[in-house]
C-alpha cells in the first residue's frame, strides 16, 4: 500500500538538519492538498446526493472511522453544529474502540469488523442517512463492515481511503480516492493522508450546508449565537446583508431571538411571523427568502 511505501528519498531523514526536515514535511503537505485536487468532481457528486438525502428532516450525517482518521471525522462533524446549526441530533460518530479512542489509542479495536456492523445495525439507518467512512489505508476492518452494512441499510455511502482499488472505496456508493502516496514518515498517515481527508471533508460538508442553505452571500446565517464574539458577527452580518445600521439589526436580532435569517428578514421590515413564513415557503433559503420578500411589499 502506498500509504505503508519507504520512500527512498527520506530514508536519511534522522541525518537531516531540522530545518531540512521540516522543509520536507511541509512539501508533503503542500503534496496532500494537490491530491484532492482530482476528485473534486467525485467530491461535489457525493455532496449533491447527500444534501438530497439529508434535505429530509429525519436524515442523519454519520461518521465513521478509526484511530487518527477517525479522530479526523469527529472533529470535521462536530464543527457542523456551531458553525451551520446543524442538529446534534443528526450527527452520530461511530469510532472504532468508542469515543474514548478520541484521546487514547484502543488497540485491536479497529480490526472488528463485527463491531462496524453492529454500529450501524444499533444507529437504525434509513434512506434518508448519508454515512461517510474514513480510512487511510482504505483497509480497515472496521469502518469497511459499517460501510458495507450502511449500504444494505439504504443509507447513501461516502468512502475516502488513500490506496487505489481499496475495500472502503468498493463498499461506498461515492468513492474518493486522497492518493498521497509514500509519507515523510513510513505509515505515518496522521501527516499526508491525514491532511488530505481533512481537505476533504471541510469541502464535503461545506458543500453539503451550501447546498442546504446554511451559507448566504458567504455567511454563515444558520450558526449559533453563542457568546459575544458571535453575537458580534451575526449582528454585522444582518447589518451587510439587509442594508441597516447595527442599532437595527441587533434590534432584529433580539426579535429573532438570535437566529439570524429570521433577523434579516425582520431588519427589512417583517414581522417576526412573516418572516417565519417567508423561511418556510423557501425551504430555509435565505436568498430565496430574500428574492420572495423583494416581490411583495410587507404586509401592514
């Protein structure tokens, strides 16, 4: 596996000046981010399928993997929710030897196929879930099961694996191949690899909010409004985006009680009903909200 590869070139790298090789990591990251360069096709098609899935209320974001590329999904979904409102509720994480290999290594763990099948068996998946497993090595016995039971559950799959030809991206209905090659480090996929399937994600699952509408003129409109430096950046963001001055926005903002499509949409002049009305009619859209509310003056 290209993953486990020695490169010749870094056989030396202990003779090496740290200058030197900390130049040469860095080349290896730098070589990461280009490797997800050639999937961002397959990247966008699995992001278009799991926003369609997960456009119904009931549809669940799952994450799956183990040791440090498990620890790289937790992490990207666990973002979800400050930054784009996603529900807690409709994010699971399922890591090989449980959450405590977050912090810990649980050796073994990850070779239990039995394990992934009976996570996924346990999270009751339907069509409506959209399930991503995470592997380096594309190997890995664990998170290849729960893909593989994921898929006979209904449940859209989403693979990223390092090696070519790997079992994870056959199990995954969208396969997306991070070919990193050889590391600095042999088997040290926490560097390269890791790097990529971070890229990766935060593309995936950015995409998938853009395309839910969480995201409007670039702004983060669905995060949550949880201390005062993102209080701060929600006001300026409905101040910009409704054309008002700040008094009035933080006004709407207080009327919204902090969510801030609604707080846009009262800043231009609706009642907070009204604007309720206008966010369900355009399926939580707030540009489409926008454009309704642009075509019919305010009721008085």
């Amino acid at each position: 596996m290209s993953t486990e590869t020695i490169s010749a070139r870094y056989v030396d790298l202990d003779l090496w000046t740290t200058q030197e090789a900390v130049s040469a990591m860095l080349e290896g990251q730098l070589a990461a981010a280009a490797a997800v360069q050639s999937q961002l096709a397959a990247i966008a098609r699995a992001a278009d399928e799991a926003a369609g899935r997960l456009g119904d209320p009931a549809g669940r974001l799952v994450y799956v993997g183990a040791g440090t590329s498990g620890r790289i999904a937790v992490q990207d979904g666990v973002e979800l929710g400050p930054t784009f409102g996603w529900p807690g509720a409709r994010v699971l994480f399922h890591l090989a030897g449980g959450l405590d290999a977050l912090t810990a290594s649980v050796e073994g763990a990850e070779d239990d196929a039995a394990a992934g099948e009976t996570a996924m068996r346990d999270s009751a998946l339907a069509s409506s879930d959209v399930v991503v497993g995470v592997a380096a090595s594309g190997t890995t016995a664990y998170t290849v099961a729960a893909v593989r039971a994921a898929a006979a559950a209904g449940a859209l799959t989403i693979g990223l694996a390092g090696n070519p030809g790997a079992a994870l991206l056959r199990a995954a209905a969208h396969p997306i191949l991070l070919d990193t090659g050889a590391e600095v480090v042999a088997g040290s996929t926490r560097m390269k690899a890791g790097t990529a399937q971070k890229i990766a994600l935060n593309l995936f699952s950015t995409a998938v909010m853009l395309r839910l509408g969480k995201i409007c003129e670039g702004r983060m409109v669905s995060m949550k409004v949880s201390n005062v430096k993102l209080r701060a950046r929600a006001i300026a963001m409905i101040s910009d985006i409704a054309a008002v001055e700040r008094r009035v926005a933080e006004a709407a903002l207080d009327r919204a009680d902090g969510e801030i499509k609604l707080a846009v949409l009262i800043a231009s002049g609706r009642t907070p009903e009204q604007a309720s009305a206008l966010l369900s009619a355009a399926d939580g859209n707030l540009r489409t909200a926008l454009r309704q509310a642009g075509s019919s003056a305010p009721a008085r």
